[in-house]
C-alpha cells in the first residue's frame, strides 16, 4: 500500500511555518508513513529553486529527496466576477517535470507576480486556467481544492458556485477529481449526485510539517509514476484506489455555522431558526460545510454510489494524545509520548490503523484506548466553525461543555435580549 499526501504548502506561502524544507519535509513523511508528498508551490522562484537543486528524478514524473518521493505541485487562488458576483476558487495543480513547471510559469508571469507569495493570487476565472494548461500541456492535472470551504472555493457558501459546470464552463471536460477538505468526508459529498462521476481526493493542505497526512489517500501502488498515480484516482484504474484518510468532518475549522468573534458555533437548523444571523451581535453567521452540502444535496444521508471508494476517519495522533491528556496538541508532554509511540511501534499510520492494544497500552494505557477508540469511530469532536478548528474530546462531560460554551451561552443572551 502506497500513502500518499499530495497538497501542501512550503514557507514561502503565507501562514506556513517558516523553517518547512525538504529535509524537514521528508523526515516527517517518514515518521508518519507517507510515501508520496506534493512539493508544494512550485510558482515561487525561491522554492523552485530549492526543489531543482534537491530533488533527484526518481521515475516518470516521480522525484526523490533522501528516500522519500515527490510530485510537482502548486495551489494558486483565482479571483474574478462572474454573474455580478465575486468568485474566490482555489485549485491544485500537478504537473509532469520541471520543463513543463517552466512553461506554466512563464505563462502565469504574463498574468501576474510569482515572487510574492508560494500560492499566488489571479484576476483570471478557472476556465482561463484549464484551457490555458491544457494548451501548454494535456499531462498537466488540476483538481479544485478543498471544495466546501466557505471563501475560497468551487462550492464555498461565500464566494462559489452550485456545480462544477456552472464553474468551470466547456473546460469542466478536463477535472475529474475533487478535494473535499477537512470540512466534509465522502459521505457528504454522496449526496450530490452530480458529483458521481468525480473522484473524491483528500490532502492535508498542510501549512507545516506537523500537519501532514492528517488527510490523505491510499493506493495499491508499489512503484509510483506521475501517470500511474493519476490512473488510479481515475477510474482508468480505480481498482488500484483503496480508500482515503479523513479527519471527522467535524475537526474541520469550517463544518458548522457560526461566528468566531462571539464564540457562537450553531449547527444548520439553528442557524436557519435564527435566519443566519450570529445571536449575539445579530450580524450574518459564516455558513458552514454541513449547511451548504445540505443546499445542494438531492440525496438522503446514508447513500452510497455505485463503485464509490472507501474511507477511514481518523483523528492525528497528537491531536488524539493531547485530547486524552486534556493539553494541546503542541505541548511538550505530548510530542515526548508521540515520539516514543513512533519509536517503539513505527510510523503514526501504522500506530493509528494497525499496532494492537496490548502493544500500545506499554507506554500508555489511557492512550491505547483512546486510539482503539479513534479507529471505531468512537471519539466525539466539538464542531468547527468560521475558522476555528474543531475540538475531539474523549468524555462527554467536556463535549457539553465546549458545546455550551460555543453557541449555548450566546443564544440564551440572544433570547433573554429579545
């Protein structure tokens, strides 16, 4: 089985960690058991640099650094009106080797800076974008990424659209997959039966090398190619797709309503019994992943398409730790029993999936309960909302009271008030 975690973001993108390299890059990939990684902001002349003067060639559109394997990646924003309407679309792009990084460069150049930013921002709409990659390029693959955030993205509540038709135009021929985000997992997206014939991708999007894998594919791969890896995420060789890697939907920072300034998380129907505005100072809620999907589902909860592939949902395992530790994720005390899982057990893949209890359970038994709960889907998460990352709690004591002092607390104000 072959992991791979093919969007990510390197320190020259705003909000990513400043010390991210290739080393640094390839040695977490290693402790976590991922074996493909995207490089990440190709566009940037200062990281395409790092990554020409790094990388060796390992197969066809495959490259290698110290052991671990990468393909060419960039996530570009794209901001433009359509129907008197501001559309804010993020969208991933891969490309097959350096010669042809060269040419979308140069073509992105007569549109705009690169030196500013790892993912840059374009004037242009999405149907520009594929038909000017496909002109330069049919081996080039863009995939819209994580499709149900609320401001930037091809269905996001705040800046998108209702189809990926009504997106892309005559150009939507060329995009067969879609990243889903932390916000949703498939099983949300199955209910839009105009996404059946598109696969349903997860990547970290990760701004640091701490936060890879957290979502991620499985393929049936033993050595990777550029093509290969694309055959099996369409169905050419969709047999070859085993399943994703997802966070619980809700651990996303956009799954609920809500309004981070007043600390007011709402689930849909709250939200809409309060017409979508914050209960505390009455401006309008941020609309959530949960809520959108239910505008645009035709379909029940619970259907599951034709050949769809499978998924798992998994919390990381230092979000896990720090959960049962009642800490944070970054503390001290967790990284120490991180580390020591990782050494005793292998990469955190296999802790969370594979390693038994007993094994477990010699470093923490407190912890290995927890994981065995994880994989069962046991552990509840707090919802996140407007930004805010959701919150996975182990006892239902802290679930209530996170909860209540969420969007409880806000909405009694509101009633009392009015």
């Amino acid at each position: 089985m072959l992991v791979a975690d093919m969007h990510l973001h390197s320190s020259h993108s705003r909000a990513t960690a400043r010390d991210i390299s290739l080393q640094r890059l390839a040695d977490t990939a290693k402790a976590k058991g991922i074996d493909v990684l995207g490089t990440g902001d190709f566009t940037h002349p200062l990281w395409l640099k790092e990554l020409k003067q790094g990388l060796s060639e390992h197969a066809d559109g495959i490259y290698d650094y110290d052991g671990t394997k990468f393909i060419l990646q960039v996530e570009v924003s794209l901001i433009y009106s359509q129907d008197k309407k501001t559309r804010r679309i993020h969208n991933i792009i891969y490309a097959p080797d350096f010669e042809t990084v060269g040419q979308i460069n140069a073509w992105l150049r007569t549109k705009g800076r690169l030196d500013y930013d790892g993912r840059p921002i374009f004037g242009f709409s999405c149907p520009e974008l594929v038909e000017n990659l496909m002109n330069i390029s049919k081996d080039i693959v863009i995939i819209p990424a994580h499709v149900w955030t609320p401001w930037y993205s091809l269905f996001g509540s705040m800046s998108g659209f209702d189809s990926v038709e009504e997106c892309f135009g005559d150009q939507a021929k060329h995009i067969f997959a879609l990243e889903t985000g932390l916000s949703s997992d498939p099983a949300m997206n199955w209910r839009l039966s105009q996404l059946d014939d598109f696969a349903l991708v997860s990547f970290s999007d990760a701004h640091s090398p701490g936060k890879l894998g957290r979502e991620c594919i499985a393929l049936d791969l033993q050595k990777p190619t550029y093509d290969s890896l694309f055959d099996a995420i369409r169905k050419k060789d969709r047999e070859k797709f085993l399943f994703t890697i997802e966070v619980p939907p809700h651990f996303g920072k956009y799954h609920y309503d809500g309004h981070r300034n007043c600390n007011v998380s709402m689930h849909p129907k709250e939200a809409l019994a309060n017409k979508n505005l914050c209960p505390r100072c009455l401006k309008q809620l941020t609309i959530g992943v949960e809520h959108r999907v239910e505008q645009l589902a035709d379909r029940e909860e619970g259907f599951v398409p034709a050949g769809a592939v499978p998924f798992k949902k998994i919390i990381p395992l230092d979000e896990l730790i720090a959960a049962a530790m009642k800490t944070e994720a970054y503390s001290r005390k967790v990284r120490d029993i991180y580390d020591s899982l990782i050494r005793q057990h292998g990469p955190e893949m296999k802790v969370l999936l594979e390693t038994t209890h007993d094994e477990l359970a010699r470093i923490n038994e407190g912890i290995a309960d927890a994981i065995m709960r994880n994989r069962a889907g046991e552990i509840n998460v707090v919802a996140g909302y407007d930004g805010v990352y959701g919150k996975p709690v182990i006892d239902e004591g802290e679930v209530r009271s996170v909860s209540f002092q969420r969007t409880q607390k806000g909405l009694g104000e509101f009633l009392k008030n009015n």
